[in-house]
C-alpha cells in the first residue's frame, strides 16, 4: 500500500485528543448521603459497569473516526492486483467492528451470559481471521509492486497496422482514431520523458525528442498484412529494459482483431510481464511501499467499432486462369464475394477495369501519374446476409506487354481495403511453333491453323517453291529429322500422331519439357493398337496407360466433349462460357481410352458415357504437356467412313473444334512460369534476360517510394511489398524504356473483423498484467490506476461516514441516560462505595 499525502497520516496523532479529553475529565466527586435514596444504591452501583463500558465504547468510535479520516485524506493507494484483497479485508475489519459494538453493548446491559459470550466468541473469530487475512495480504502484496509516481516515462506507443484498421466509422478510419489517441498519451507524458512510436516487427528506437516522434506517428499507415502484435510487443519490452528511467509503460492501440493477436499465446510476453527475473528489486523512498524497478505497465486501448455497427461485403478470392497469353488474347478471372454476417443482403455490381499498356512511365515529382481506368467487363451480383457469390469475367484483347487491372466492388463499405484486387497479365508474342506430323498435308493444315496469315516453311529449309518465308511461322517437321531439331528455338512443339520417335528423340523432348518447354501430343491412328502405343519409346511422354480403342457407328452420336474443368485459360478463346458450347453437334466416333493417369496429369474434357480423359494436361517440371485421346484435325490418311469424329467441321456456324485447338496451341506457346501476381510481404521475382533487358530498373511503389532493383542470375528480386496495389519498373536499354511491373495483393485471411477472444488476452498477457480501456474516460482512469494503484479513499470514507454515525448514535443515547441517572450515576467515590 502507499499513499499520495503521506504526510497527512500525521493527523492520525489527533486521536489522543478524545483520549486526553477523557481523562482530564475524570474529577473526583463529593460524598453526600440522602437517606431517600439508601434504596436504589445497590442498583446504581451493579448499572455504574454498563454506564463505564459505554464510555470506553464511544470513546473507540471517536478515536477510531479521527485516524479514518486522516487515513482517507492521506489518499492510499494499492496495486490493482491487491485491490480485492484489501477491500475484503476493509470488509472484515468492519464486521469485526461491528460485532465487538454487539458484544460490548450485550455486556452494557447485563444481557444473558449465553448471548454475551456467544457474541464475544463471534468478535474474537472475526478479528482473527481479519488478522490472518491481513497477514497474508500483507505477504502476497510484497511480490505486487507500485510504481513511482513522479519523473519521467519511457513509452512505447505500439500501433496495429493490421488491414482491418482502415475501417470507417464515424468519418474516421481505425487508424485516425488511433493516432489521435497516441498523441493525446504524448500530450500527457512528463517533461524528459522517452518515446517511441512502434509501428514495424523491427527493432523499438526510444526517442527523446517529441518532434521525431509525432513525425514518426504521422507516417504509420495501414499496411496489407495483419500486425504482430505480440512481436511488437515483446521488441519494446527489450527495449524498455535498455531504458535508464525507472518509469516504464507500454501502450497498445489496436482494434483487437483476432489477426493482430493470432501468435500472441505462445509469444511468452505473459512470462516476461509476471516473472521477476533479470528485474531489480527497489525501496520507494517517495510512496512508500516497495516496487520493482524493472516492471512495465501494459495497458491496451480498443478503438474497434461496436460488434452491431460492423459491416463489410468484401473480394474473398481473385485468380486469373493465366498471367500469360499472346496479344489480342484474353484471360478468364474467377471471383468469389463473400459478405460478413448481420451485413444484409445486398447487390452490387463487381467489376474490371484495365490501364492502357504505358510504353513510358509520367513522373511527376516522386509520383507516377496513374493512367486512366478502362471498363473492360461487369457483372450484376446479389449477395446474401453472410453468404457468397461467385462471378466470371473476362479481360478481352490484351496488348503487347505488362497489362495491369483492377477488379472493383461498386458497393462501397466501410473496409475498403477488401473492395478492391489488382491484376497483372503479361501479354508476349507467341514462340515460334513447330509442327512435326508423318504425312505434310496434316503438318501443313495444322501450321495454317495455327496462323493462318503467315506463309509457312520447312524446318530444314530445302523448299525451292518460290515461295516467301517467314522466319517466325510454325516451322514443319517429320519425325525423321526430329532427333536433330534445335527445340530451344521453340516455344511449343505439336506432335501429330506420333510414330517412328526413337528413345534418344523422347528423353530429349522430355528434358525440353521440364525445362518450360509447352508439348503436344495429339494421338491418331500410327498405332493400331494399345500395344503398339506402350511398346513405343513415345510412351514415356503420354499422361497415362492406353488400354484400347473405342469405336462407335457413324449412326451412333451419343459420345461427345464434356468439360471437366471449367476455368482454364485454354477456354479463354471462347467467346462464352464452355459449358455453353453446344458440344453435342459433334459426336466422337472413335478414341483412345487412356486410364491410370500420373498424379501430375488431370482431364480437362472427358467423353460422355465412359468419362474417360479426351484432353488432358500435365505437368512436367517447369513445363506442360497436352495430350489429344482423339485427333484433331482429321488426319487425310483415314479411309471413307472411319472418321474419328465430326470436330473437324467447320462453317461460320460450326467453329469449336478448331477454337479447342487454337486455344490449346496458344496456351502452351505463351504459357510461362512467370508470376506476377503476389501477395503482400511476398517477394516479386522477374525472370530477366540481361542479354535484351536492362540491368537495373526503377521501381515505384503503390505509396509513391522509389527504390532501385538490379539484376542478379538473370532474375529481379522485390522484396519490399508491403502495400497492396500496382508496382511499376522503368529500365532503359539503347532501343528505348522497357516497362515492366507486378501486383500485390492483400491475403484474404489478412482481412478479418472477429474480436479476439478476452481468454486469448488473458492467457496471452498474464491476468494482471495489463489493463484494458475503450473509452477515453476510461483511458484516463485506466492510466492513474496503473500509474498510482487503485484508491481506497471512496471505501475509506463510506466507513467513515458509517462510524460518524453510529458515534452520533451511542453519544446521542448515552448522554440522555447519564441526564436521567442525577447525581448518584456519577458517585463513583470509594467513600460513596462504602457508604452503599
């Protein structure tokens, strides 16, 4: 216990005043004999007893008032820990009061011996166990400890900067609330005092100066991932303890997301706040009391929004099917929105808008000046209360180079940080391709499929027809000189009813493979068995075991193409849905029935009926192989009437063979391990060719920082991704700028309005380890608490007011019977005594 005044428990010395009052009373009476009153001595004397206990009774009370009241104006003061022992043991002190009142009083007016004793026996009990209590109070109180309340503070202000804290309410976001609230804390520490604004995982920097500081406090912002809480505050606990100033708090202000505290049970703060260890223990010459130099006050500040008020419609999940593709392709996006729970049903309207691609970055100052927005597609959604929804869209005419978007919520809410995703697709010209068939005609048609508008050339180059070539067509090929062909100049590789490939020719296509290469394999009629097929050295490359050939009368159309994947980007070519495609015009006749697929092989298209695999990819290292179970196009070697199926046909009407095909090709000449969508803190890395790209780039930030990137092993590594948003690199080359860039996104999980849990708190921080405060009021008497202890004062003066009045009672009774009693009740002579 200490005391804010102590100098006024001298006032305690008052209550000799009643004691030296009394005795000074005490004058001696004379000894008169009245012969009329011979018959009532006896009973004055046996009531002169009762009248003296009274009198030492009320003599207690007034003592007993005067070191109440010095005691409450001194204002004591004990550890919030201790609170509720003290004030137990204040409750039992008065009852032990009360009841030795009863006793004495019992004893005054010569009650039964029974209730005297028993009454006695019950004062005796209480006082004794009020002293136990006091002693092990008094025992457990050495281990709590008061701090000093004078000097200055060093402070640690650890702000959240988790994505939730963006939320608005009342006009304000979570974070403004915050920072309103660090400065008034600032505003409010003595002079001399340390400070440090601790908004990062790093090391906490004490500041002496409060300019730094608010400088520091004005540049926190919310970031894209939750904050680690925990961390932060076990780096200002270390630093606190470096700390020469006894004073030591710790603030936190934080909306208690359940993402900012998810570490916090097994970061150990709850040891480091409660233990003793490497802590100093100290005499308080000021307040009294002892106190432990080392122990930090914790006090937690709730700026949340109330559970009622909390609303959020929210991008729960965002991919696109491919980060690349060919100019003028297109790419698939699949959208989930998901609404919290008591938000209402709503519609809204989710959608895409695109940048045009920069061939050049506008700086102005230290900003790029952001290009406008296009509307590329949207899509009317109705979510329900709690739910979610799933929208497809689809970003059309892609032009050469890094294509940047954004996929937007019309509905706007409190929590913006969710209502919007950006999107990075780079659009490359195709790889050259090439066609290797048996027979010309069918590598021909398949290279004229592939781009019609270029005049096509021989692999080997010994065409003497007078013919144009070009040198970034398909090239044809047979399989005779396959073995020899330069497959790094490749990007993709079709491999038309493949027969004749030696193994050396397949462990080399497998190698191209793995190292990105994009192959496929589109299986006719070489082989005229199962057998045939796995006998071959080509089966190293197949997706699966080939166990026979189905064939079906021309007259029988049940069997056609069923996606089994719906979202992939080999259907961006379609100009719907492929599930929409009416798939059912054209019947498969004949096909290769191909089980017990590799784990790394999954169907995109399956035949109806038997559900076995028609296309199926696979991936092979770094690369992808596409595999045909039925030819496409329809090989000119097959004789009337043994049609594989009626894909082939193809009219202004009747076109989704050919676009299967097309789709198939590109997406295996523009497919690319590069990612250029990340999440937040995720490092970006760009594949880069020193020998046609810049070595250094300039790279601008969403928050308008600049850094520089160099590249090292043919790779820019990014590793400062801490805001979500558009991440744009300007490099210069002798051919002019290269503009290149990536997106950063917030993880999903990252976003969250669930309050943690107080048990989490509890367990996390120790129980009486920190204190708790959501009002500003509260803060206020949050902080003097943890500063100077709990008060006793209020509870020392209702006791106060208690016995004031029970003396007002007695004094009050005892003064009219000593009226009523005349002269004889004070004979108190021993003359008077003997007379009786």
């Amino acid at each position: 216990m200490s005391f804010l005044h102590v100098s006024l428990l001298a006032g305690a010395l008052l209550a000799v005043v009643p004691i030296a009052l009394h005795m000074l009373g005490r004058k001696q009476p004379k000894a008169m004999t009245f012969p009329a009153i011979r018959f009532v001595r006896q009973t004055a004397v046996a009531a002169q007893k009762g009248w003296s206990i009274k009198r030492w009774l009320l003599l207690s009370l007034r003592v007993l008032l005067l070191v109440l009241a010095a005691l409450a104006l001194s204002s004591p003061r004990v550890p919030s820990g201790d609170f509720a022992n003290y004030l137990l043991l204040g409750m039992f002190a008065l009852f032990a009061l009360l009841a030795t009142g009863v006793a004495a009083t019992a004893v005054a007016n010569r009650k039964s011996r029974g209730l005297r004793l028993g009454t006695a026996l019950i004062a005796i009990l209480l006082w004794a166990f009020t002293g136990v209590w006091g002693v092990a109070t008094g025992l457990g109180g050495a281990k709590q400890w008061m701090p000093v309340s004078t000097g200055p503070i060093a402070t640690a202000i650890i702000l959240d900067t988790s994505p939730s804290m963006g939320y608005q309410y009342r006009n304000k976001t979570r974070m403004d609330e915050a920072k309103e609230m660090a400065g008034w804390l600032m505003d409010r520490l003595p002079v001399g005092s340390q400070i440090a604004i601790v908004n990062s995982d790093s090391t906490v920097r004490l500041l002496a100066d409060r300019t730094s500081a608010n400088r520091q406090l004005e540049k926190t912002v919310v970031e894209g991932r939750g904050a680690t809480l925990a961390q932060r505050i076990a780096n200002s606990i270390d630093a606190l303890e470096r700390s020469e100033l006894e004073r030591r708090e710790i603030y936190v202000l934080s909306d208690m997301s359940t993402v900012a505290w998810r570490d916090a049970e097994s970061s150990g703060i709850a040891t480091r706040l409660g233990s003793p260890a490497g802590q100093t223990v100290v005499e308080e010459s000021a307040v009294g009391g002892q106190g432990q130099e080392g122990k930090i006050l914790v006090q937690l500040i709730d700026v949340s929004v109330p559970e009622t008020e909390k609303k959020n419609w929210g991008l729960k999940k965002v991919s696109v099917d491919q980060q690349s593709t060919v100019p003028g392709g297109s790419v698939s996006i699949n959208i989930e929105v998901e609404g919290r729970p008591g938000s209402g049903a709503e519609q809204m309207t989710v959608e895409l808008v695109a940048e045009p691609v920069e061939r050049n970055l506008v700086v102005r100052g230290d900003t790029v000046v952001q290009p406008e927005l296009i509307p590329i597609d949207r899509q009317l959604i109705d979510i329900p209360d709690g739910g979610a929804f799933s929208a497809r869209l689809t970003w059309k005419d892609l032009s050469e180079g890094t294509n940047h978007a954004q996929i937007r919520l019309s509905r706007p809410d409190p929590l913006m940080v969710d209502n919007t995703a950006f999107l990075s697709v780079e659009a490359k010209p195709q790889g050259q391709s090439l066609v290797v068939a048996q027979d010309m005609r069918d590598a021909q048609l398949i290279a004229l499929a592939i781009e019609p508008a270029e005049q096509l050339d021989q692999a080997d180059g010994d065409r003497d027809d007078g013919v144009a070539r070009s040198s970034n067509g398909p090239k044809i090929d047979t399989y005779a000189k396959l073995g020899i062909a330069p497959l790094s100049d490749y990007s993709n590789i079709v491999l038309f009813d493949p027969s004749g490939v030696d193994a050396d020719t397949c462990d080399k296509l497998q190698r191209w493979v793995e190292e990105g290469g994009g192959l496929m394999i589109v299986m006719g009629s070489a082989h005229a068995t199962p057998e045939e097929w796995m006998d071959s050295p080509i089966r190293v490359l197949l997706p699966g075991v080939v166990k026979r050939i189905t064939r079906r009368d021309s007259s029988d159309r049940g069997i056609v193409l069923s996606p089994s994947v719906l979202n992939h980007s080999m259907w961006s070519i379609f100009e719907r849905p492929v599930e929409e495609i009416p798939w059912s015009a054209y019947p498969i006749f004949r096909h290769w029935d191909l089980e017990e697929l590799r784990p790394s092989a999954y169907p995109l298209m399956r035949f109806t009926q038997s559900e076995l695999p028609a296309l199926i990819e696979e991936v092979r290292g770094q690369g992808r192989i596409v595999t045909w179970a039925v030819p496409y196009p329809e090989p000119f070697a097959h004789a009337p009437g043994t049609e594989w199926s009626e894909l082939f046909r193809t009219t202004r009407a009747e076109w989704p063979g050919y676009a299967l095909f097309v789709g198939a090709v590109r997406y295996l000449a523009s497919w690319s391990d590069q990612q250029l969508n990340y999440f937040v803190d995720q490092a970006a890395v760009l594949h880069n060719n020193t020998n046609n790209m810049p070595l250094k780039y300039q790279l601008f930030d969403p928050s308008g920082e600049q850094s520089s990137v160099e590249s090292s092993n043919e790779t820019l590594v990014c590793n400062y991704t801490r805001f979500p948003g558009t991440y744009r690199m300007k490099g210069l080359r002798p051919q002019g700028p290269v503009i290149r860039g990536f997106s950063i996104n917030v993880k999903p999980e990252e976003v969250s309005l669930t309050r943690v849990k107080d048990e989490v708190l509890a367990t996390a921080m120790g129980p009486g380890n920190y204190r708790l405060a959501r009002e500003l009021s509260e803060l206020e008497s949050s902080i003097g608490e943890g500063r100077f202890g709990r008060e006793l004062s209020p509870f020392v003066f209702a006791m106060l007011v208690m016995l004031f009045m029970a003396e007002q009672t007695m004094a009050s009774r005892f003064y009219a019977a000593s009226k009523m009693g005349g002269v004889t009740l004070r004979d108190r002579s021993p003359k008077a005594k003997e007379a009786a």
